[in-house]
C-alpha cells in the first residue's frame, strides 16, 4: 500500500491515493502421482527462482516510482492461498520525517471498505438464508420509498446497476450524522434500476443498512464479530484508536477538517456519519489483507476457521464475474482492468489500492499507482483506473 500527504505549501490540498498492491494467486496444482527427489528439488528450485523474480520486480517497480516522487512511502504483498510469496517496501508514512511502511502499518481502505467488509458480511447473509439476492429492497426496509425503488433488488445494489447515483456532495449541506444519513436513504434514483452500471457508494450504503436491519447488530459490530475475529484480522477496524495513530499513513490536507487528515476516514460522508459506513470506513494493514486473501482463495477456510463461503465461485454468485464482456462504469474501465484475465476478483478504490484475487495463475510482476491532487480529482478520476489495473494486471497475466 503507497500513502503520503504533501506539504500546503506545496500545494492547497493534496491527496494521494494509496495503493494497497496486493495480489493473492491461487497457483494450479492437481493430485499427482508421487515424485521423485530430484523431482521435488526440481520443483522447490522452481518456486525459489519464482518468489526471487517476485521480489526483484517489487523492488523495481517500487523504487523508481519512490524516485518519480509519486509516494513518500509504499508497501507491497504478492502472495497464494498458502503463504506470501513476495513483500517489499520502500520511503516513509510522509513527505516528512515519519515512520517506514511495514506489514503492521494502517491504512484507509476506502473503497475496499465495500469488499472486505460489506460484501462479505451479504454473501455470509445470503449462505444463511436471510437475504434473498433476487428480492427487492423493500421486502426488508419498507420505508426505503421513492419513485421506482420497489423495482431495485438486492443484487443490483451490489453489482451497481439499481439506478443510484455514484454520490452526492451531502457533506457540503450539514456535517450533521442523522441528517447526512437521512439523505443517503432518501436519495432518488437517477434512472430505472438495470438500465446501466453506476458505481454507487450511495448502493453501498443501503446494503450496509441491510446489513444492519438483518443481523440486528451495527455494521461495525457485525463485521467484527463475524468476520475479522473469527479471521485473527486484529488490526482491521472502523475508528481506530488514537493509540495507533503512529501507525496509520495520512490521506490528504483538508481544510475543512483542520489540515492533515490522519487517523481518522478520508471519505467526507463516512467521516460525517462518524467514520463508520458500508462504503468506506474502514482500516487494515498489508498483514490482515493478506489472510483475508487466502480465506477467499480457501473457499471460505483460514486456519480453521469457516466463514462459510464453501464454494470459489460463491463470490461470483453474489457480486458477478469481472471478465472484459463487462460494462464500463461511467467510461470507466472496470477495476480488473483488461489484462486481469477473465477470472479475476477484484477491486480498486478511490484513494488507489488495487486488491486482486485470482485462481490457477503464476505470477509475473506488479507495478504501482500514482497519485492525484484534489483540485483535479475529476478530470483524472477517469484515469484512476489505469495504473491500479496496470498495478495487478501485468501480475496477473499467465
């Protein structure tokens, strides 16, 4: 993951978009006939010359963009359903004199707050037989009412296609909670649901309604209790304590805010809400993400532990595939981008981190991001896409 923050004299306000490069590959293995020793040799040399080409790349790959001055620091992790395979790291937390990225450090997921903790928390719903994906909306949150909203279904908020808008500058109306929260449920759809894919943090907060409504828990609560406790995921969390501030990368210079926004979510309305939504939030270190990773690509499995995805396709079931058939958001390029394969899961979020999951490939080499000021936030938002995908796509290319 790559974070910093400018200094305001260099510039009025700065954000960088962290990537959190992480990549778990699933490699092909099959039952074989048993095997000789110069066999084994053969194949643990294989593997050695593999990770050693790994972590040549990350070195590369890290350390000219480290020059380019696209980061102060970075954080990197390659890895299979079994181990990690390769993890480099290069600068600082800062443009500043500031701690050395390591597996510990803590991040704002942003975006990945939607992957990580929301769609596991419907898939885990959904295998409970508490949601059905296919049923409106409204069958579980009556109130949510508005013309044509009893046509959205549960699976077109998640797959971005219930004809919500992507957001709304609500947090320039009030920073009130209640009233930020009051107009995130009642905003109007911007076109009949399944028309077209819109990529929706407002969809993404309804499904952490749902998620609420159904379980009877908080959203940050149940994530907690039913997935980053029974994972061992200790440094994954909503509204980290000021004890781990140290640890945490900073995300931008806010005015607004008071300045450096540091420890607490980036995303204006997550922070409004009080730092905890479906849609950003949330925050987690390379150490956690990668055995989140290895759960995925056990089939639901890590130590022991059984969230119940039981099948390697159950997060297609929910969320759908990501091969090049599909839509663009927006004239946005879908997040696995086209090098990704057909097969790949993943996701890349706003402030940069592209996460990718992919079964039965090798591993090549990954690239990183680079960052994108503010003020000109939305003429390269349509470019944010590109370096994530090149960030995992080259890696994931067999």
């Amino acid at each position: 993951m790559l974070l910093g923050v400018r200094p305001a004299s260099q510039m009025s306000r700065f954000l960088w978009h962290p990537v959190f490069a992480l990549c778990a590959l699933e490699l092909c293995g099959c039952v074989a006939p048993p095997v000789s020793s110069a066999q084994r040799t053969a194949k643990a040399a294989a593997v050695s010359a593999t990770t050693r080409v790994l972590r040549d790349s990350l070195q590369s790959i890290l350390g000219r963009a480290e020059r380019d001055s696209a980061f102060p620091g970075a954080y990197a992790i390659v890895g299979t359903h079994a181990a990690t395979l390769a993890e480099d790291s290069v600068g600082h937390l800062d443009w500043g004199p500031s701690a050395v990225p390591n597996e510990h450090t803590l991040w704002d997921l942003a975006s990945l707050t939607k992957v990580i903790g929301m769609t596991t928390a419907i898939m885990q719903l959904y295998e409970q037989g508490k949601v059905d994906l296919d049923a409106p909306l409204q069958r579980y949150i009556p109130e949510w009412r508005g013309p044509h909203k009893e046509l959205v279904t549960v699976r077109q908020l998640i797959t971005h296609t219930s004809g919500l808008p992507a957001d709304k500058p609500y947090d320039r109306i009030t920073h009130d909670p209640d009233s930020i929260a009051k107009l995130l449920f009642s905003t109007p759809l911007d076109t009949l649901p399944g028309v077209r894919m819109v990529y929706s943090d407002i969809g993404a907060y309804m499904l952490g309604r749902l998620v609420e409504r159904l379980s009877g828990e908080s959203l940050d609560q149940y994530v907690l209790n039913h997935v980053f406790t029974p994972l061992g995921m200790k440094e994954t969390m909503y509204r980290p304590p000021a004890s781990l501030k140290a640890r945490i990368a900073p995300t931008e210079i806010d005015s607004v805010r008071g300045g450096k926004v540091w420890g607490v979510v980036h995303d204006e309305r997550a922070y409004y809400l009080g730092g905890v939504s479906a849609h950003a939030g949330l925050f987690s270190s390379a150490y956690d993400l990668a055995r989140f990773a290895r759960m995925y690509l056990n089939g639901g499995e890590l130590d022991g532990v059984d969230l119940s995805h039981r099948h390697p396709r159950q997060l297609d079931r929910v969320v759908g595939g990501s091969g090049p058939h599909e839509r663009r958001v927006d004239g946005h390029p879908r997040s696995g981008g086209h090098r990704g394969g057909h097969d790949r899961r993943g996701h890349l979020a706003l402030l940069g981190q592209p996460f990718r999951l992919r079964p039965g490939v090798a591993a090549r080499h990954l690239p990183a991001d680079r960052p994108v000021r503010a003020d000109q936030a939305e003429e390269q938002e349509a470019r944010i896409a590109q370096p994530g995908e090149q960030a995992t796509g080259q890696l994931l290319v067999p």
